[in-house]
C-alpha cells in the first residue's frame, strides 16, 4: 500500500513573470516549469516532490501570478491563496524594478494573517536593477522583518546558495508526532474492525494499517477482530447475543487483556457497551484527526457541543477529504444525514468533497463543521483548513468524536481519554 510521506510544503508566490518558474527550475534542477516571458506562462499550480539535502522531503508549489485580471486571473489568485494557506514557507519573488508592489505587498500580508514563515528572493534580471532594492523597501516597510536573499534565479550557479539560505532561516515543521501515544510495549491491542461495502479487498483501510504498524513498530501486538455489526444490531435477541459472545470468547483468549480497543467509529454504539470498563477504548477516526491536525482534538471535542444550539434554519457541513466511492451506509453521506435531520428538524445538511472544502466561499455560514478522520490528505492541508475555519469563527467536530457523543456524554469522555482529555 502506498504511503503517504509527510513533506514540507513550500509555495513560490509572486507577480507574473518575476521568476516563481525560474526558482522552480532551480530548485528541481530540470524544467519542471515552462519559462517564458509571455505573462500569465503559469496557468495552474505546478508541484514537485523532491529530496533537499538538510531538509527531507519536501513538496514544491509554483503559484500563478496574483496580478492577472479578468474571471481567469480571479480563479487564479484563489487557488494561489488556498496553496498560500497550505505552504509551511512562502518564497516571495520580487523584481525590483516593479513600480508597483501591490501584490508583493498583499502577499506578506496573507502570511502573516495566516502565520506563514516567509522569505524574500530579490531575483535581478538586468544588473542595474539591484540598486533599486533599497527603494522596494521603502516602498514596503514589513520587508524588514523577513530574510532576503538577492539572485539570478535562471543562472544554476546560484542555486547553492539558495539552498543555503533556505535551510539557515527555515524552520522545519514538527513533524513528530505520536499516532498512538498510549501505546506500551509488550501490551496487547485490539483493532475493531467491522467490514461491509465500501472495505476495498486485500487491504486494510489506512487508519486500521496505519494503527497496526504503529503498534508493531512500538514493540506491542496488535490483534484484529472483524465485527458484524449487522449481527450486533440485529432486532433478533438471539443473534446479537450469539455475536456478543464471539467477542467476549476473543477477549477471553488473552492471557493479559488487551490494554486499550480502537474501533471503526460507527460502531461506537455497541462497542461503548461491549468493551470492558478495565480496557480503553477510543476510534481510528480520532486517532487519525488528532495526528493529522498535531495534537488538536481538544477543538475537535469542545466542537461537537455546538450540536446544542442547533435550530431550524441552520447549516451543517459535513467534510471528506477525499472522494472514496460510497456504498451502502456511508457514515459521511447516509448514517450522519439520518441523525441530524431525525434529531434537528429543519436543520440544512450540505456536502463537501475532496478539494470542494477550499473553493467554498461561505464557510462562516455554517453553525458546525464535521470533518472526517483527514488521513487521505497532509497534516499541512488539513492545518490549512483549521486556519480557515479559525478565522470564520465556525465549531468543527470530527467522525469519530461525533458518533461517541451520540452514545452520550460517558462515551465520549471514555474514547478521549486515552488522550489525556
């Protein structure tokens, strides 16, 4: 199974034809970008996955120009600001020679809103140019707080000491972050993991590979046991009995009972109940929103109180971060939808899908946002989309934080105390 490798992402941001390419190129050591100086060259975001010595991975972002005009130019600076939003570190390019700095001007105002480290590149096209950098910073006062750097960004002999520059004054997300802080070597684990429609064959799902090579990477024994849940649930008394003791005989079978259950989240309803009160117990999902966001889900948790003050009239969003086919009961598209509007007459559910969440416009809309468990995008995307929700001052809740609060204000606090919550 692929894996996806957690890099730094750094964006290229600036007006038309002030070298973002040509940076681009220098970086990456090949025409990962068309240079030309035609305005406008750049019609959508280039990527580039590459290695930086001193750095690790990394993940490159060559951004359109922000000064184009006219509806393209508008779709432009948009997705130009969205990547802005996910990027770590902004290089800003600036000619010199502009007379007007409007745009470099927004773009350091945009990091700093958005907490963005940000550095300068002076990129000198014509060797009088250099002399004007004096009156850029006059121009632009805030220049004085960020490091700089003045080149030729389409000679090679400077990429060097661009590197150089980069690793001096950049600091590195921390990228350290435990998956399944609890876990203790030598314990056992057991995995819940009912499987229906939408299990793909020959593969665990990633939340469940993921915990799974955790624990075995820790030293500890991860251990699996498919529920039915259809079984569980069944209105038929002998057949959830006769699925009950299939999971007390598996807890029996241990020795040393496992130390905590980590459980898909829609079975929350009959895990809450099953699992013993001496073994914890929490979801894949919250394991995964709480990595992926670096250690927040404490605003995960203070979130789904927002379902309190739900009225008629109001809007929901529900989010996925990636655009899986959907079968059967959905918990995103089917089981959430059901609960809400069985529970909250009136109440408006919408939709968003993969990248649809960082084109909405109105996202202060909202009276509550409920995310999925976010491991099929970056922990910086989903950063970038907790920064947006920040700003419009919107409660956001998580898949597996939700579906124990359903259960009741006991069962929430029991799958969030694993994480000292």
């Amino acid at each position: 199974m692929a894996v996806l490798v957690e890099r730094e992402p750094i964006g290229i941001f600036g007006r038309m034809n002030s070298g973002k390419s040509s940076v681009m190129n220098l970086l990456t050591q090949q025409e990962t970008s068309i240079v030309d100086a035609t305005p406008g060259t750049t019609a959508d975001t280039k990527t580039a996955l590459l290695e930086l010595h001193g750095l690790g991975p990394v993940k490159l972002f060559d951004t359109a120009g922000l000064d184009e005009s006219g509806a393209l130019g508008a779709k432009k600076r948009r997705k130009t600001f969205n990547d802005l939003k996910e990027c770590a570190l902004a290089l800003l390019l600036i000619d010199p020679a502009a007379a007007d700095l409007a745009v470099e001007a927004e773009i350091i105002e945009k990091a700093r809103a958005w907490d963005k480290q940000l550095l300068v590149i002076y990129n000198i096209f014509q060797g009088a140019d250099e002399n004007k950098i004096a009156g850029a910073e006059k121009k632009l006062k805030l220049l004085r707080f960020y490091p700089k750097i003045t080149l030729r960004a389409n000679n090679s002999s400077c990429r060097t000491a661009l590197l150089d520059f980069i690793l001096k004054n950049y600091i590195p997300q921390d990228a350290k972050m435990e998956l399944l802080p609890f876990v203790q070597k030598d314990e056992y684990y057991a995995l819940i993991i009912p499987m229906d429609e939408e299990t793909p064959p020959g593969r665990y799902l990633r939340p469940q590979a993921m915990a799974e090579e955790y624990i075995t990477r820790h030293w500890a024994y991860p251990v699996s046991f498919r529920l039915d849940l259809k079984q569980a649930r069944s209105p038929c008394a002998a057949e959830a009995i006769a699925e009950k003791k299939r999971f007390d005989a598996f807890l029996n079978n241990f020795q040393k009972k496992p130390q905590a259950l980590i459980t898909d989240s829609q079975a929350m309803d009959i895990m809450h109940k099953w699992c013993p009160a001496d073994i914890a117990l929490t979801t894949f999902s919250i394991a995964m929103i709480n990595y992926f966001s670096r250690g927040r889900l404490r605003r995960f948790a203070d979130g789904v109180q927002a379902l309190q003050t739900l009225r008629s009239g109001d809007r929901v969003l529900i989010v996925e971060a990636c655009n899986h086919s959907r079968v059967g009961e959905d918990i995103g598209t089917v089981q959430i939808p059901n609960y809400l509007s069985k529970h909250f007459a009136g109440v408006a559910v919408e939709h968003n899908f993969g990248r649809e969440f960082q084109d909405n416009p109105d996202l202060a809309r909202y009276k509550l946002i409920i995310h999925c468990g976010g491991c099929m995008i970056s922990a910086q995307k989903l950063q970038a989309r907790l920064r947006a929700l920040e700003t419009a001052g919107v409660p956001i809740t998580n898949y597996g934080v939700l579906l124990s609060y359903l259960q009741g204000e006991d069962a929430l606090r029991r799958v969030l105390r694993p994480w000292g919550i």
